[in-house]
C-alpha cells in the first residue's frame, strides 16, 4: 500500500482528509506541525494537537507531533511583523504552506518512508500534459484556497495529495459525522492561528516594543494634513472603518509611507488600481516565463477576490507587471497576486508591491 502523511490541524477538514484517503488503501500516518504556544501555554488553532490526537486514535492510524516552532517563527512570524512595519499586509499562511507545512511534511515524510502528503485544503492537485503539476480550483468556489497554495514547488506539488477538492464543506461534515469524528461540528478557524484575539497591532507592539512606529498624520495627495493616525500598524490599504477622520464622503487608506510615517488618504474612486507590481514571483502550471514575455490570464489580488481578466507582462526574473482590463479595488502591498488560467488552475503568482494607475 502507499504510505502518505496526513498533516491533522485537529479540525474537520484534516480528519476527513485522513479517513478518505484511509478508504481508498493508504496506509496513513497522522501528524500535528506544533508551530506556535501562547504565552499561556495554549496551543494556536492550526496546531490542536489533543483533538488531532482523538482524530487518530478513531481512525485507529499512527500519531506524531512534531515541533516546528522555531522554524515557524523565522518563516512566518518574523514575516509577518516586519511586514505591518513596513506598512504593508502579509498573508502569513502562504509562506506557512511553503516553508513550513510542506517543507516540514515532506522532511518527516522521507524519514518514515512514506510516498506523499497530504492536507485538507479545498483544491486538486492535477498533473498537466506539459508534466508540470499545479493547483486547480475547489469544486466548492466559496471555500476554495488555491489562492494560499501559489508559492508551492513542483516538487511539494508531486508528492502531494489533496482529498478534498470535489467536496462542500457540508458534506465533509455530513461524512465526519457519519464516522463519529470529534470534531465533526467543530467551527472552522478565521484567522491566524498565532493571534488567539485577532489584534494584530497588539501582538506586533507585545512582540517587538522597540521598533513600533509612532502615531503620525492622515493627509491627502497633496501632503495636507487631515488628522492623526494610531501608527501605521494599525491600518492596510483599501481600509476605510476606524480612521477616526470627518469628511463629505467616506475616506479610505490609499497609501501608506512608512518613511514619512505618513497614511495617505482618498475617495472610493482613488482606491481603484489598472495595473500592480508583484515581486517574489513563482509559477506552476508553466515554467518561468522570460523576461519581456506576456501572457493573459485571470488575477485575484486577495483570497476573496473575484479573479478580473488581465495581463502579465514579466518585467526581469523575479518580477511581473499586471494589467487589468477593469481597475481593481485595493490592491494592498504585501498581499499576493495571484494568476489563474481559464481552466480555473493556478499559474503563478507573486507579492504585490505597489499599485499604479493610468
């Protein structure tokens, strides 16, 4: 039989990843990446290693958890803090998957001799005719994480399985519940999994109190002031509650300058952006396009954005330019782009950097 390691989060979605390819014949070993203890010694809510625990011994498979936590600080959490300093918006889970789930899985995988991993996010993993392998989307568009899989390797992808990608959420919980899981009506996590109140200001002041930006000024493109902000750890591009400011029409956070410790501010109208510059870039379903080259295609620039017709024009090795054909809202520095083609498979991707318009 061929042996895979299903990576348990402790919620449904892992656990019936596990049970489903257990019917299927593999011989499967559960595993909990121990990535991050609250100060209280509580574990985060990717890593719920006693309900994961539970979910192994019904499924009558072997258990392991294993402590990443140093790595999951370097990769994820000194990312992320760095990130809001710089007056950007990270999506931590993407490096997460890459650097840590499935380095991390495929490590443990090679010593216990097994062929694949495997996970529970809502995706298929497919192989195309040109031999590369990529993501495709979730049968199930609403919970569809192709989007947080993008910086993953062809050979992550080669030896990866992903049970999950023809099936709702409901009827996960209906086959959870049908095997008497644990965890079958357990809620579905939110946010990250390192931030247990979800106040990400707070957890960057607690966790590097010498380097916290101090409060400065909202002003227009103009350079007047309108007001004061909080320190620019406080806001993301495209925001438009709590900004504390009067004015005849809603404001939005249109830019935010981390040098000047300045937060530019505009109308609905100035949030909307034509073309966006990625950098960090990586593909899938196509080797590395050269520089010069363009191709077209469909971009998301937020996991619950729908994907708008553009095209990529690849500016040197690492970086791409994206025109859209219809301007896109917010578009925030540090957030991926992310390009699908119209067989709804991933292509590539890369972070976002700064956002122009015509």
């Amino acid at each position: 039989m061929p042996r895979v390691i299903v990576g348990l989060s402790g919620g449904v979605d892992s656990a019936v990843a596990a049970l489903l390819l257990k019917r299927e014949g593999y011989d499967v070993t559960g595993v909990t990446l121990r990535t991050w203890l609250s100060d209280s010694g509580d574990e985060g809510r990717c890593c719920e290693i006693d309900d994961a625990r539970r979910i192994a011994m019904k499924l009558d498979i072997p258990y392991y958890p294993l402590n990443c936590a140093d790595s999951f600080k370097r990769y994820v959490i000194d990312y992320f803090v760095g990130s809001y300093l710089k007056g950007e918006t990270p999506n931590p889970c993407i490096e997460c998957n890459r650097y840590i789930k499935w380095d991390r899985m495929l490590y443990y995988s090679n010593i216990l001799k097994c062929d694949y991993v495997a996970t529970g996010h809502y995706a298929s993993v497919i192989r195309l005719d040109n031999g590369r392998y990529t993501v495709k989307q979730a049968l199930h568009a609403k919970k569809d994480q192709t989007y947080m899989l993008y910086k993953l390797t062809q050979e992550q992808l080669k030896k990866t399985l992903m049970p999950l990608g023809e099936l709702t959420k409901e009827r996960v919980r209906q086959i959870a519940e049908n095997e008497g899981l644990p965890v079958a009506n357990k809620p579905d996590s939110q946010e990250l999994c390192f931030i247990s109140d979800d106040d990400y200001a707070g957890y960057i002041e607690a966790h590097c109190p010498d380097s916290i930006p101090e409060e400065g000024n909202f002003v227009d493109d103009m350079g007047n002031i309108l007001g004061r902000h909080k320190g620019i750890i406080h806001y993301t591009v495209g925001q438009r509650k709590g900004l504390g400011i009067s004015a005849k029409n809603p404001l939005y956070v249109k830019y935010i300058d981390p040098v000047k410790n300045e937060i530019v501010l505009g109308e609905e109208n100035e949030v909307f952006y034509d073309k966006v510059e990625c950098l960090d870039t990586n593909f899938l379903s196509i080797e590395r396009p050269p520089a010069g080259s363009e191709f077209e295609c469909r971009v998301k620039v937020r996991y619950h954005h729908r994907p708008q017709e553009a095209k990529v024009r690849i500016t040197d090795v690492n970086s791409a330019v994206i025109s859209f054909y219809e301007p896109v809202k917010a578009p925030a520095p540090g957030q991926s782009a992310v390009f699908y083609d119209n067989d709804e498979c991933v292509i590539g991707g890369g972070i976002i950097k700064r956002s122009d318009q015509s």
